[in-house]
C-alpha cells in the first residue's frame, strides 16, 4: 500500500533539510508520479543512508518511471543528482552525461573512486572523444568532484594554460588522491614556475588543496608568507607524507588554526620535536596515537616534566 503522506507538495513544504527522516519504507510506497514530478527535490539531498540511495534508484528503475539507466537522458541525470550514486560501476558507464549533468553531479561528495572515474571516462568519451587534452579551463573548472575522477594520465595531458585558468576552482577539490594532487603540482609548476620558492602568496592560495602534490622536499622550502597563504580548511587535505616535510622551524610558523585544522595521520607521521611545535602552535597536547608516535626519550621527558610539578 503506498503511502500518501510522502507527496511532492508534502517533500517540497520539508524541503532538503527535512527529506533525511524519509524511510526506506516510504521511498518503496513513494508514487511514480510523486517521484518523477519532485526529483530535483529528492535528488539534491546530501545526507541519504546507503539505504535511502538504494531505496531511491530501485523505484526510478521501475518500468514506470525511469527503467534502465541506458535511456536516461542528460536531463534527467542531472536531476537525479546524488540519487546516481546507488548506480552501479556498469551503470554509471552507459548513461548519457553532457557537461551540465556532469557538472552537477560533481557538486556532490561521496562518490567511490570507481564510480567518479566511470563518471568522468563517461563524460570524457561522449563530450571530448576520449581526449583530455581538449579540455578547456570552463569545462575543468565545471566538473568539481568529477576532476577527481580524471586519471593521472588524464591531468598530465590537460595544458597548463587550461589548469591555470580553472586552478582555484580545482583547489577547491576535495576528493583527489595523491597521485592525482601530484599531476596537478606538475601542471602548477609549468604554470607558475618549477621553483616553488619564488611563487607568491597568491598563487599559494590559488592552488589550493593542491598544495598537496608537493613532495616532502618542497614543503621544507616553503616561506613564512607561503606557509601563511595556506588556507586552514585545506591542512588537513595535505597527505601525511607531505605534510612532514615541514621543518620545526616552519611548524612554528604555522597559524593556530592551521595547526588545530591537522588530522591524527599528519600528527603521527611527525618526529617528537615536530609534534612538540605542532602542540606549542595549537595550544594543545596532542594525545592517544600522536602521542604514542612521540620518541621515548620524549615521552619520559615529559612524564618527569609532570612529576616534578606535581610535587610542587
């Protein structure tokens, strides 16, 4: 029996911010009319359970509504939004994207590596013959998480014209691997120059996350003034690796904020005396496993340092 309270008039009243508390049960019963007519409201939720996801593609594969996802059109994808995301891999492959429909599908997080690569190969073979040295600096600043869905081979071959175009939006990128921030640091160095020493503060803050590509060598000739253009919000993104080639001296350099915005993996890739300045900066002592990570000449160190105050 379907349920009648879950209309569109209803979901439209709740809005994005009330759809999460939708169940399973009522997306089942949820009518092929009420679907189709509300799916921009229901595929632009970003705080659906896997079940909800599964829930949601298994009624817009009904015969009634969508069917296979091979006759979808561009459209319709792009309406569907996060709801693409309980696609399989195969699926994902066969849908028919243009650039819009790519592009607001990257507005989303949460996709798998697969699925983002299966978006952009997609996207890449329908709009650009499978070249990626075609791409212009719209269309790279337009994919958002689907840039992460590019392969390395992908991004080496993009011109650095182009990147450096898009680079603040790529910056923005949360979800690229490594590899991937390792070929755009190579596109940032043809662009700006391969001596990072000379690059200002505002190309710092153009690249953004993709600082993160630098190797740990590079990261121990960084500035005060180029540490300082690193935004907070995109520490924590710098793999661990990387983020340990900055000297003691530079961790001292670090602002608050960007020494509390660093993640538990960065802190224990760190030696006692990085860690101590990383702390110092914070205004905090790191504890459990950045602790543990300490040497143990250090930690007695710090074990006396306490009993001696206890006392007094």
């Amino acid at each position: 029996m379907r349920l009648a309270s879950l209309t569109c008039s209803y979901m439209t009243s709740i809005g994005t911010s009330g759809l999460w508390a939708i169940t399973v049960d009522q997306i089942n019963n949820l009518d092929d009319t009420e679907f189709t007519d509300c799916i921009d409201i229901l595929g632009a939720l970003t705080d659906y359970s896997n079940d909800q996801i599964d829930a949601l593609v298994t009624v817009g594969k009904c015969n009634t509504v969508w069917g296979d996802p091979t006759t979808l059109t561009a459209t319709t994808v792009y309406s569907a939004g996060v709801i693409v995301q309980g696609l399989t891999v195969s699926e994902i492959g066969t849908l028919t994207l243009d650039l819009d429909a790519v592009s607001k599908l990257g507005e989303y997080d949460g996709w798998t590596d697969a699925q983002k690569n299966a978006l952009f190969e997609r996207w890449l073979t329908l709009e650009k013959s499978d070249d990626a040295s075609i791409i212009t600096s719209s269309e790279l600043r337009s994919l958002g998480h689907m840039t992460c869905g590019a392969e390395t081979g992908h991004i080496d071959v993009i011109s650095h014209s182009v990147y450096s175009s898009a680079a603040d939006a790529v910056g923005e990128v949360t979800a690229c691997s490594d590899g991937q921030l390792s070929s755009f640091i190579t596109l940032a160095k043809s662009a700006y120059g391969s001596d990072i020493t000379t690059w200002d503060s505002t190309t710092i803050t153009n690249i953004g996350i993709v600082i993160g590509g630098l190797t740990s060598s590079d990261m121990s000739t960084l500035s005060e003034s180029q540490i300082d253009a690193i935004d907070s919000n995109h520490v924590s993104y710098i793999p661990s690796s990387t983020f340990a080639g900055l000297t003691t001296t530079q961790i001292n350099t670090l602002s608050v904020s960007q020494a509390q915005s660093t993640t538990t993996n960065q802190r224990s890739a760190l030696d006692s005396s990085q860690l101590a300045a990383l702390s110092s900066v914070a205004n905090t002592t790191f504890s459990g496993c950045d602790m543990m990570q300490m040497s143990w000449t250090f930690a007695v160190f710090l074990a006396l340092l306490s009993m001696y105050f206890g006392r007094n």
